[in-house]
C-alpha cells in the first residue's frame, strides 16, 4: 500500500520544508558535539533519520492543529515552533527552556503553538490526544489532531484502546507512528507477531496510509491523501513512515558495535537520509543553490546563538520546585 502521490506546493512552503528538515539536524549535530562537555544534564533521544516525518506531515494541516508527540520529540518540536532558543535552553536546564529547565529534552511543549505534551512513558501521549480530539469533536470545531509516536506503542493497550474509542466517535486525529522497527535493542520481527501495523490498523474503521520516513514527497503524499479523506468522510488516520535509527536508543553515539544490528554501507546510509532527500526535493521545487545555502547559514547562525545564550541564562532557583505543583490534599 505504498503511496506515490505527486505534491504541488509553493516555492516558500517547500522552503520552510527544508528548513526545518535543516535545523532538526543541525540542532542534534549540535547536541552531538557539546553533549560531552557534560554541560547538558539531560538524556537525549536523537532523532536523526526520522526528520522529515513531523516536518512534512504538519505542513499538511492548520495551524490551529493540536500536536502531541514522545519522548524522541526534537524533529516534533523544532517542526512546530523553530525555537531554538526555548529548545537549547531547556536542554541545558536553564530557566529560558520550554519548562523553565525543570523538564529536560524527553518533555518538551510549547501549548502556545500547538504541542501540548510529550512524555518519556511509551504511549502515554496517545489517550490525551484523543481527549483533545474530542473535545473539539464535541464542540464541532472541525479541528485536527495528530499525535507523533514510535512502533513500540502498538504493543501498548493504549493505543488500541484510543484508536478503537477515536474510530467510534469518527474523531478528526492522525495516528503517526514513526517506525524504525527497533524498541531499544528488539527489532520488531521479535516484538509483533501481525504482518504489519498497517495490515492490523485497517481492520479499525480508519483511513490508512504508509511511506518512506526519509522521502518528503512520499511522506507528504500519504498525509495528503488520509486529510483529504477525512475531510469528506470524518474519522481516524493512521499513518506509518519507516525511518532507519542512526544513532543508539538514547545518547549521542552510533551503537553498531553492540552487535543486534550491522551497520550498513556508506551508499545505503545516505540512502536513506531524509535531509539528503530534502535537498533534492527542494530543488526540485524551483529552489536555488542560493536561497538554500542563504538557508543553511542562517539556521547554522541561530543555533550558535540559541546555545550562547543558554549557556549564559540562569539556572532555575530551587524555589521554582514548589511552583505549578498541586495537591489532591488541598
């Protein structure tokens, strides 16, 4: 059930595509580098190979979307706000971070435009989205949902419980599972006994989609056709996009030396790079080698500035731990 719709868009959405393409890889290129310095008091779930996946799936919906994602959120939250500063202050515990630095890389949000929760605990996102998604069903907003989470969920009851509860209402929420087959270090062949997700997803009442997590055109092609659908016939999308994970499960290194998966080709690692194929994409959209390099300097630019500037931001004072917390106690 591959997807090969051909996608016309403007020469600036194509642009701001690829930008954001750019900057996810960039910021974590950054991670990469400075994460050794020991200055960065978080884990981190790099998020290299999957880039393209929230940046090409978002701009297929409103603004006004509500977004939810997992722990492996940096392409989710650089897709949606492109703040580097509030990203690189919060991974350096600083109070200028999304979360004032008390929350760290795996919990980022920024409600103000439209990214509500992301969590460390595997799948539990998905039940709040679906909360989201009804309420604007019950207010008959027409609004749009989509949550962002990986292949293990779909071993989570769940999902299963909130894609069947989203299928009965017809709620207007994308499922977006980003799929690099692994959980940790078990690939999904040892995990799932179904042929596929999306063999098992299409016995629900949904519309269903799947396609390359590196390809934009690809990716935006299958986000396309479920929003059309759901547009004339008002109910749940899932949608799969296969990504290959560069780097380990959690930190800033390559981990094929572990030896539960071989590394793979120079050829086949470019392959499947989804910022090598935004390149070509964006060309292929009638832009030039100037305003992409114009791009590629001015995010290179912003993130050494966002990381300056959170090195030298404050700290949160240890009063702000009794802050926005509360008790069933009264």
């Amino acid at each position: 059930m591959k997807q090969t719709h051909s996608v016309s868009i403007s020469k600036e959405k194509a642009l701001g595509i690829y930008r954001k393409i750019y900057l996810a890889r960039k910021c974590e290129e950054a991670i990469r580098s400075e994460y050794a310095k020991d200055q960065m008091k978080t884990p981190v779930h790099l998020s290299n190979g999957a880039e393209a996946i929230p940046a090409c799936v978002l701009a297929c919906l409103a603004e006004t979307t509500k977004t939810f994602g997992t722990y492996r959120n940096h392409s989710l939250f650089l897709a949606v706000t492109e703040n580097t500063d509030r990203f690189f202050g919060e991974l350096y515990g600083r109070v200028t971070g999304c979360a004032s630095g008390l929350a760290g890389s795996m919990h980022l949000t920024a409600p103000e435009s439209g990214l509500f929760l992301t969590s460390a605990v595997v799948g539990t996102t998905i039940p709040p989205a679906v909360g989201a998604s009804f309420a604007d069903w019950y207010r008959n907003s027409g609004n749009y949902t989509a949550v962002f989470f990986g292949d293990g969920a779909l071993e989570e009851g769940a999902f299963w419980e909130s894609l069947n509860f989203a299928c009965l209402k017809k709620l207007r929420i994308l499922f977006v599972c980003e799929n690099n087959e692994l959980a940790i270090h078990a690939h999904v062949r040892d995990r799932q006994s179904s042929r596929s997700a999306l063999s098992t997803v299409s016995a629900f009442d949904c519309h269903a989609a799947e396609a390359p997590g590196h390809l934009p055109q690809r990716i935006m092609g299958a986000a396309r056709s479920v929003i059309e659908k759901m547009a004339g016939d008002p109910k749940p999308a899932f949608l799969s996009f296969d990504y290959f994970r560069y780097l380990e499960h959690v930190g800033v290194h390559e981990d094929f030396a572990a030896g539960y998966r071989s590394r793979p080709d120079e050829k086949t690692l470019r392959e499947k790079d989804p910022l090598t194929h935004a390149g070509i994409w964006a060309r292929s959209q009638g832009l030039g080698e100037e305003e992409i390099t114009n791009v590629n300097r001015t995010v290179d630019a912003q993130i050494k500035q966002s990381i300056e500037k959170a090195k030298s931001a404050p700290f949160p004072s240890p009063s702000m731990l009794f802050e926005h917390v509360f008790s069933a106690n009264g």
